[in-house]
C-alpha cells in the first residue's frame, strides 16, 4: 500500500498525518478543530494549505483568519450575534468581530478519533464531535463527523455528517474556511467558476438580502490585484471554482448541499480563502439557505478538493 496514517501529539492535541508514498504528498488533519492544516507536496517543497503554526498551541487562531476552520452551526456573521427559532430568541456566546458572532462555535473544539483506514487507493480518518448545547445562545445538541479521505490522484475530500440530537429542531448551517495558495502570490493565480448572482453585502458584510448579476469569474479571470470578501450563490450545473496558476491547477468541487461560494483575499496576497457554504451569512435571520435540522435528523454535505501539476 502506498499510504501510511501517522498520528503525533502536537501541545495538547493531535495531527494526523496521511501520506501518500509513491507521490510523496501528504496531509495534516488536526484533531482540534478538525481542521486541514497541510497539503504538503514534497516534491516541490511546497505547501498547498495556508495553515496554522500548532506547535506551541492553539495560539492565536482568531487574529490569523481562522485558517481552515470548521464553521458551524453558521458560518461567516451572524448580524449582532441574534436569532429567533421557534419564537425564542438567542443571543450568541462565542466569539464576535465587532458587533457580529463569527464562523461558529465549534472551530476549536476537538474532536475524537474514531477510525482511521488505509486502502488501496486511499486512506482516511473519520472524527467525532458531541456538542452539548454549552452556548447559551445555542442550545441544541447535536453530534458532528468529519470523515477526510485522501486519494492517489492527489484528491482530498471531506464529508460531515450532522445529527440532531435535540429534542426539538435546530437551525443549521455549515462550511469551510480554507487558504490556498499556489505560489509565492495570489496576484499571479486566474479564478473560474459560474454563478447565479453576488450576494449584496452592508457595510458589515452582512447580505442584504440583494443578488446582482455577476459574470467576472465565468470564463476564467486573473486576479490581480482585485480585492474580495464576496458571496455567490453557484451554479449547480457548474459547481467546480478552479484555482491555478503556472505550475498548479486546483479543482475545488462541492456537492449540492454546499450551494455559496464565499471568497476572501488577505491583505498580505499570499493566499485566497475559498470557502464552501451550505448558506448565505446570516442566514438563521434572512433564511438564505438556512437548513432546519428535525429532532434525529441525518445531514451530510461534502466537498473536494484536488490538485494536478501542469
């Protein structure tokens, strides 16, 4: 087999390291956060993820961008941090950027490690999560797994699967925050992928409940030195966003269950954060997308993400 599953202590949690030998590729899942946190390609000694430095902690995982976070129960902002579900109102105790809650409540949990397997043309690792409705503002309990698998063909996916285990029904959202970067700058990278429309944001970044038309990304553009922290509701028929630039090509394609692309480029250019939504910011309060999860209920969404050399 051409896999190997490494698992190492990192301060007081774990990295879980899958490789594969005949590519010499590799990558590292966290079981904090269940985050992606490497996709080293050794070869090129080149990292495709714009990840976290864990070694001495957590850190400060907040003020670096929240680098391949897991958002949920919402993602992105949620207006004042408020909603109302089932004529109750909730306020949100987790973190706030200004006056807004921000990308969930459960990106730093950890998570157990609950199988991993080598196969013949893949090796995966599956993690487990049993919130307990700790949040004053979000007291539904639920379970979450993420189950990463990694492929010969240099293809990574990633399936979560969320149960409600309340005893009534809960508002749901969920998504990824991952950076990529194909090289020393995102300037030199072309973006494509198909939309419905851009979302319409205030000046907090919360959707006004607006779509324009927006066809900048259909055929392939350069990015340049073009700025984003947009939303875009993507085209079903067409849901790949392609990411390259002169050596990579990155094919990021999701399943119907993650319908909003939300782009964001730093400031520092190094990377771009192509996050997979399965609803619009905001969205336990516009509804845009919003997944109401049945005492029980079994949710899956899944996206990938796969990288070939020119």
């Amino acid at each position: 087999m051409s896999f190997s599953i490494d698992i190492q202590p990192i301060s007081t949690f774990k990295r879980i390291r899958i490789a594969n030998h005949e590519s010499k590729a590799s990558i590292d899942i966290m079981s904090k956060g269940g985050v992606l946190n490497s996709w080293l390609q050794t070869n090129d000694q080149w990292d495709i993820i714009d990840g976290n430095n864990f070694e001495s902690g957590w850190g400060n995982y907040e003020s670096n961008g929240f680098k391949s976070g897991k958002m949920s129960p919402y993602a992105c902002r949620l207006s004042q941090g408020q909603f109302t579900h089932l004529s109750q109102s909730y306020k949100i105790e987790k973190f706030y950027l200004g006056a807004h809650a921000l990308h969930g409540i459960l990106y730093d949990v950890e998570y157990d490690i609950v199988e991993t397997k080598i196969k013949e043309n893949s090796a995966y690792v599956i993690l487990e999560h049993h919130y307990q409705g700790t949040d004053k503002g979000f007291p539904f309990a639920y379970t979450i797994r993420l189950h990463w698998i990694f492929f010969t063909n240099n293809k990574i996916s990633i399936e979560t699967t969320i149960t409600n285990q309340s005893e009534t029904s809960i508002p749901m959202m969920d998504g990824w925050h991952p950076y990529f970067k194909l090289g020393k700058t995102i300037n030199d990278c072309t973006l494509q992928f198909i939309n419905k429309g851009i979302l319409v944001y205030n000046n907090e970044l919360i959707p006004t409940g607006e779509m324009l038309t927006n066809t900048m990304f259909d055929k392939g553009s350069g990015i340049a030195d073009t700025q984003l922290d947009s939303g875009y509701i993507i085209d079903a028929a067409f849901p790949k966003c392609i990411l390259e630039n002169e050596k990579y090509i990155l094919t990021i394609e999701p399943s119907p269950s993650y319908p909003y692309l939300q782009l964001y480029t730093p400031d520092h250019r190094g990377s771009i954060a192509i996050e997979n939504l399965s609803g619009a910011p905001d969205c336990f309060n516009n509804k845009m997308g919003l997944h109401v999860l049945q005492p029980q209920e079994i949710w899956k969404l899944e996206t990938s993400y796969q990288l070939t050399s020119k």
